[in-house]
C-alpha cells in the first residue's frame, strides 16, 4: 500500500513538473530554504529568550510575533518540502535521514502546541517571567530544530 502511495505521489502533475523544469525545481528548494529560514530565525531568539536570555527583550511584545514568524516559516517548509519530497519520494521515503528529520519535525511541532497550549506560554507573554517547565519546553525546542536542520543536512549523505 505505501509503495503505490509513493509511486502515484511520484506520478503526479507536480512531481513531473518539478522533475521536468530546473527553473521550478530551483524555486521550490530556494523557497524551501528561505522558510526554514524564517522558522529558525524565528524560534532560535524565542527560544533563547524563553531560557532566559537577552532578558532585557519584553517577552510580550517579541513572543507572539517571532510564534507567528516561525509558524509561517514552518507552513512554507512543510508546503515546499512536501514538493520537494514528491519528486523522489520512494528514495526520501527509505533515507534513515529523512526518517529522522520527520521524526523530529514532528517532536517539533508537537512541543511547539503544547507550549502554546498551556497556561505558562499565556502568563509568560503577559509578563510574568517564564516557568521552569516552559523553560524546559524552549530549551527542548531549540534543540530539536537544531537537530532537524542537521538531519535534513544530513539527508544528501546517506
């Protein structure tokens, strides 16, 4: 079953079209890149605040906007990766790599909803200082985007 999925993924308009035009190919990577950019850009200074540096930055007005940035930065890396994905999907789908930079996306976004969840994230961009736990939370964060970034890197190796 997993097999036909990624051999119609493979099939389909988008797929070829990628594979057919370096052009759109060297758009979608560059797009790709540039969102991991912003994601990173983002949450990295988030999170180093939300540990406890660079205190003197007032974590209500840099929290919800540098959580939105990386939300948008993350959205156009899941849109453009996906893309990138389908033109070799049965090859991606099997790279240890691979596997693992989805695995930590995907502790990613999960710690990322749950620190937006809770009660602490809300106290903490309304001025109170950051709880131990959410501090936790960014110091785990931080960790594993640095860790994705490096699995994706890691991906052309393998």
């Amino acid at each position: 079953m997993a097999i036909e999925l990624l051999e119609w993924l493979a099939a389909t308009p988008l797929s070829s079209g990628l594979r057919r035009s370096a052009l759109v190919y060297m758009v979608v990577n560059a797009a790709h890149i540039l969102s991991i950019g912003l994601l990173i850009g983002a949450i990295l200074p988030l999170d180093l605040r939300l540990v406890g540096l660079f205190g003197s930055v007032p974590l209500a007005v840099v929290g919800p906007f540098l959580s939105r940035a990386a939300a948008i930065g993350l959205v156009g890396a899941v849109v453009t990766g996906f893309a990138l994905f389908s033109v070799r999907p049965i090859e991606y789908a099997g790279n240890p790599a691979f596997l693992v930079k989805l695995g930590l996306l995907g502790l990613g976004i999960v710690n990322a909803a749950l620190v937006h969840a809770g009660a602490a994230w809300r106290r903490a961009v309304s001025g109170s200082a950051p709880a131990f736990g959410l501090r936790l939370q960014a110091a785990l964060s931080a960790a594993t985007w640095i860790s994705a970034i490096l699995a994706g890197r890691w991906i052309g190796f393998v």
